[in-house]
C-alpha cells in the first residue's frame, strides 16, 4: 500500500486521537471544577460553623446546613 493511499486511514487515526485527547482533556477539567467547588463548599461551612457562639448555635448551624443540604440540587452529581 502506498503512501498516498494509505493518507486516509492515517488521517482518520489522528482526528481519532486528537478526538481521545479533547475528551480527556474535558473530562479533568470537570473533575478538578467539581472538586474545587466541592473543597470550596467545605471551607464555607467550616468558617460558618466556626463562627458559632456556644454549642447550641453550633447546632443550629449544623441543622441549617443538613436541612440546606437536602432540598439543594447538585449540579456536580
């Protein structure tokens, strides 16, 4: 097989390929966003519970955020 005849299938291989590293490509990205989103959550709530008072408004605090929690939509699952 000639090299000219061969072109086709070695440009095909190549687009596939290229069409492999776009989908990984993307595929880390939503995965290190989800995450910073998610490590970014976390630190939130640290801070708000951090500012409770005494233990009582902790747990206030605590029961906000589980009630919060249950009726949000995550966009990320």
């Amino acid at each position: 097989m000639s090299a000219v005849s061969n072109m086709p299938h070695v440009i095909a291989d190549a687009v596939r390929a290229a069409g492999h590293a776009t989908h990984d490509f993307f595929e880390h990205l939503g995965d290190s966003l989800s995450h910073s989103i998610a490590v970014s959550e976390r630190d939130r709530e640290e801070a708000y519970l951090a500012e409770s008072v005494d233990l009582a408004d902790l747990e206030c605090r605590m029961h906000e955020l589980d009630h919060t929690r249950q009726h949000h939509v995550f966009w990320t699952t």
